[in-house]
C-alpha cells in the first residue's frame, strides 16, 4: 500500500508544537522546496524590488503576562510595498503575508504582486519571530540557546506578534478601518486561518494555502502524507511504483553484508553504515517530488522524471539499478551522493525544528488543539467562522490535513486536481481557474465590509459603538475601581 509507512509516518509527523513552532518533517512544510533556489523559478523584476522597503518593529517578547522581563523588547522585520494602494480611507486593502519558518525574504516572491495592482492592495510581509533578523535576546545563538530563551518561540506569540505590528502599523497610517486579508502558505497558510479566528477584528479575511490545519492531535491518521505520496506515483506509473514498492526489501538484505554494494550502487558520499540510511534518503526524495511536483523548470514533474528512468531501463535491469537512476534524474549527475542532507542542515528553517532538540522537547501536545481547535471542525466553524480559502492542490500530500470541503458560504475550499504545495501563491499566474475563484472571492470579502463599514459610519452604527463605548468604561471601571465608584459610574 503505501511506501514504507512505518520510517515515514516518523519522518513527517510534525508539528507546531505550541512551544517550538517548526516542523519536524522532512520536506518541512516550506513553501517552495529548500532544494531550489527561489530566483530559479521566478522572474522578479528589479522593479518589484524596489518597491519593498524594510522596516523594523520594536516587538514584544512576551505578550501574555505583566512579568517585567515580559517587556523584553526585540526587532521585528516587515517589508512593505506601497506601490499599488489606494490609500488609507478608500475601500483598498492591506494584504498581510504572516512570514512562517524561514527568512521572509524567501516569501516577498509570491502572487501578491499580482493580487496587489488588481485591489490597489498594500503589501506587508511580516517575518516570524526566532527566524532571520527578528530574534530576540539579541542574536542568533543566544535566542537558540536553551530551554528558557526558546520558550517564547510558539506560534501563539506569533500570532499575536503580527495582531500588534497590523494594528500599530495601520494606526500609524491613519488606516485604522482599511480591510485586512492575512496571507500565508503551509505553516503559514495555519497561521493564517488561526490568524483569522483568534483576531477577527484585525484581519476580515485569510488566505491560507496548503494549510495542514488537521495535522494536529489525533484529528487525522497521522499515515495520510506517506498515502499521498505513494498515491501520485502510482497514478504516474503503476511499474515505477511497484519497482520502489519491491526496492525496500532489496535494500534491508543488504544489511549484513551488503552495505559496501549499496554504498557503491548509490555513489554516497559517506560509507553507509546501515541500509535505513539509504532508505531514509529516498523517502525524503521521493516525498519532496512529490509535494513539490510542479510543472516548472528547472525540474518539471519530478514524480514523472523519476518514474520515467526508473522504468525506461531495458526488461530485465535489477530493481537497484532502476532506483538509483531515478535518484540521479531528480538530483542530477553527481561525483557522489550527499545522503545525510537533512541531518546536518544548518538553514535556520531547519534547525527551529523539533527534532534538532531531541523527542522529549514536545511540551504539552494536546495543547495546539485546545488552542486553536481542528476537532470537528466543520460543526465547529460553520455558524462561528468565516471569510477563510483554505487552498489545496491533491497532489501535495499534506492536502491530507488540510480542508478539502466547504465548510460555509465562506469558510471555502478551493481544490486543484494536479496542483501541488502552495502552488496557488507562488508567483506568476499557474493555477489560472483558482486564482480566479479566490481574486473574486476575496473581492466579495472586501466589498462586503465596506458597505457594512459605510452603514456604520452614515449613523446606523452609532448606538452600537456608543453603547460599546459605555461597556468599556464600565469594564475598566470595574476591574480599577473601587465599588463605591463603580455605583456611581453605573448610575451616571
Ligand atoms: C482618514 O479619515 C480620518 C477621519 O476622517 C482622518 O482623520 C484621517 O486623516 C484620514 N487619513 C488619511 C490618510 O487621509
Ligand atoms: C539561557 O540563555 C540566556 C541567554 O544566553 C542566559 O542569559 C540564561 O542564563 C540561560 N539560562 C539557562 C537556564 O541556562
Ligand atoms: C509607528 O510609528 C512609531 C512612531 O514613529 C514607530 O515607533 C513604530 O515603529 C511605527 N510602527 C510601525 C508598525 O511602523
Ligand atoms: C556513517 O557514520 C559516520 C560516523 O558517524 C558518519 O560520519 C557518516 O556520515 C555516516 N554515513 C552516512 C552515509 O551517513
Ligand atoms: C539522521 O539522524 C537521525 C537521528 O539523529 C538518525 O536516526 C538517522 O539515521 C540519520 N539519517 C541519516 C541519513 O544519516
Ligand atoms: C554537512 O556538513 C559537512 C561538514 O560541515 C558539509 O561539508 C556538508 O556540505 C554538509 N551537507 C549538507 C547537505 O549540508
Ligand atoms: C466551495 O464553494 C466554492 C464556491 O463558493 C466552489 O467554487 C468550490 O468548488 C467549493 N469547494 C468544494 C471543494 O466543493
Ligand atoms: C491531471 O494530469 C493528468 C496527467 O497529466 C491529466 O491526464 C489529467 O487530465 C489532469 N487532470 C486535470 C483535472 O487537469
């Protein structure tokens, strides 16, 4: 049935552990593979680049308790493009782009550059904290370096992260009622749908593209990824998928005596020292094809490259020698064959994640779930949620743990059959008929609001916000006051 689900189900149980925000699967849930350079498949202009300006932001490091050393302050970086907007007090919108494990550098490149002349949208890109320049304690090493100083690094603070910088930012522009959409892709397409149901009256609206929001707790069978994965090589070559199928037996014989064979077979750069470490290199190679299986240069299809020279060898070529032809037509012709890539990456994407700290730095697993829901979440969300495209392309095996059915009129699930890994937000039109459907979308959204917000503000919603008003003195009045005062508060 599926690959070798055992080592995989190990490799891509992941997760947003509230304490350690990264994933521990390997591919990581990264927008585009770590494996291409992001310049290679894009054509970004010089002029788009100089429309982003660099800023930084004077965050919180704590935003949940009073504790003085809560106060700790570090520099969060945000990019803006103001090229394109409208304009404070017009119905133009400020996408947010809700940076996730990586330098945000690495995102600026996306499709809102073409969403942003289409609504005379502003375009900020927030990074995540403890990822490129936005790390506390003042650098690098110290934010990484034990238990206490990591323990700000969640994505609860995350969020509340971008709800201070959005609010701060827009009142600085004077745009305190501009609609806001949150943008992100894979753990950012998460924070983004929880983005929008923590903070409703921040953002109106999310995008969140190939989001696992099911990929936590026991919501989903946590084999669903290793299932995908085998389902799209199946569905390119039944042959190819039954060669790899037969491979990994072949592979354990050579356990005892076999591992200089192997070693040789497979030209590693390092002698193998047991067959699970071939063995783990070619599921992560064929899980990142898979979920990165675009149509694209410089590696179109690489499920199709890889079945195409496992299975154009002549009738009669061993299974061995079939696999490690796939292996050299999706990496390329090499002197040797660097197997141990994931285990001594030193990108900081990487070294967030989980496993780099060992299993036993998993705080309170249960806890993602009682934080931002997923169980039910259709009887949940449907009369509580709305304004969120949960995009998924099938193919990407994380599709798996993301929404894949309505759940409202507008908690929507945009599907794209041979779509792959947050194929949708990349930049250039690719997956023209989604695009579509979530430019149209995201403009009901935003006409939505501004008739609401023009009711509101041609007098039908001055007994709401006065009344509002009220409460809030009466709140405040009761938490500070003492009861004598509050009477006399109530009664005036
Ligand atoms: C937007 O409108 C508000 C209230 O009318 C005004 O105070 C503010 O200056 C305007 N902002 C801009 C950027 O024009
Ligand atoms: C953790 O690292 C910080 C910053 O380097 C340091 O100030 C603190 O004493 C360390 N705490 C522990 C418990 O090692
Ligand atoms: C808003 O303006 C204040 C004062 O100039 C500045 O310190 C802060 O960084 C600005 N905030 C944002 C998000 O740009
Ligand atoms: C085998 O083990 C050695 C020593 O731990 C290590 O340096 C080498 O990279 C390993 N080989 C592979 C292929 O990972
Ligand atoms: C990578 O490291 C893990 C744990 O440290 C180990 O179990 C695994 O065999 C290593 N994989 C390779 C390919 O060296
Ligand atoms: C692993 O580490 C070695 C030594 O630091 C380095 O030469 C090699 O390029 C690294 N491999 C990867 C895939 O990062
Ligand atoms: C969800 O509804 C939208 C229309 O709002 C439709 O385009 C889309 O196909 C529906 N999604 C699914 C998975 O049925
Ligand atoms: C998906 O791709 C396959 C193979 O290229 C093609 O036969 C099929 O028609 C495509 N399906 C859709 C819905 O585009």
């Amino acid at each position: 049935m599926a690959l070798k689900t055992s080592l995989l189900v190990n490799l891509l149980m992941f997760l947003v552990l509230t304490s350690v925000v990264s994933a521990i699967i390997k591919p990581r849930l990264s927008v585009i593979p770590r494996t291409r350079s992001k310049t290679s498949i894009t054509t970004t202009t010089t002029s788009k680049k100089d429309d982003r300006k660099t800023f930084y932001y004077t965050q919180t490091l704590d935003h949940f308790n009073y504790r003085p050393d809560s106060f700790t302050t570090f520099q969060q970086k945000y990019i803006i493009n103001s090229r394109y907007w409208g304009g404070a007090n017009t119905s133009s919108p400020i996408f947010v782009y809700l940076g996730a494990e990586a330098p945000i550098e690495e995102d600026v490149d996306s499709i809102l550059d073409d969403y942003a002349p289409i609504f005379n949208a502003l375009l900020v890109y927030i990074e995540h904290r403890y990822y490129g320049e936005s790390v506390p304690f003042g650098s690098w090493k110290e934010a990484y370096s034990n238990t206490t100083t990591l323990g700000y690094f969640n994505s609860a603070q995350a969020l509340a992260d971008y709800a201070e910088l959005i609010v701060n930012l827009k009142h600085n522009l004077t745009a305190e009622t501009s609609p806001v959409v949150v943008v992100g892709g894979s753990y950012g397409g998460m924070l983004a749908s929880w983005f929008r149901l923590k903070y409703p009256h921040i953002a109106m609206g999310a995008l969140a593209s190939s989001a696992p929001i099911l990929n936590i707790d026991d919501i989903i069978p946590e084999d669903y990824y290793p299932i995908i994965v085998s389902k799209d090589f199946e569905e390119v070559s039944k042959t190819c998928y039954d060669t790899i199928q037969q491979s990994w037996s072949i592979i354990d014989s050579h356990e005892k005596n076999g591992l200089p064979f192997l070693t040789q077979k497979f030209k590693t750069c390092n002698p193998l020292n047991s067959s699970s470490e071939l063995k783990d290199f070619l599921e992560g190679k064929y899980c990142e094809a898979a979920q990165y299986d675009y149509d694209l240069p410089p590696l179109a299809n690489p499920v199709n490259r890889i079945c195409d020279a496992i299975d154009e060898l002549p009738k009669g070529t061993d299974v061995l020698t079939r696999i490690a032809a796939g292996v050299v037509a999706y990496i390329g012709e090499q002197s040797c064959y660097d197997i141990d890539t994931y285990n001594n990456s030193t990108d900081q994407s990487s070294l967030g994640c989980k496993d780099t700290y060992g299993v036993s730095f998993t705080p309170r697993p249960h806890w993602t779930a009682t934080e931002f829901g997923g169980h039910n979440i259709k009887l949940v969300l449907q009369k509580f949620g709305s304004n969120i495209i949960f995009s998924n392309g099938l193919k990407d095996p994380y599709s798996g743990g993301g929404i894949l059915e309505n759940l409202s009129d507008s908690l929507v699930a945009l599907t794209t059959t041979n779509g792959s890994h947050c194929l949708d937000i990349q930049p250039a039109i690719w997956l023209v008929g989604q695009q579509a459907s979530e430019v149209k979308i995201m403009k009901g959204w935003i006409t939505d609001y501004n008739t609401m917000l023009r009711k509101e503000n041609s007098g039908q919603g001055g007994v709401v916000a006065s009344s509002h008003i009220w409460l809030t003195v009466i709140v405040m009045s009761l938490s500070f006051a003492k009861p004598m005062q509050v009477l006399q508060i109530l009664l005036f």
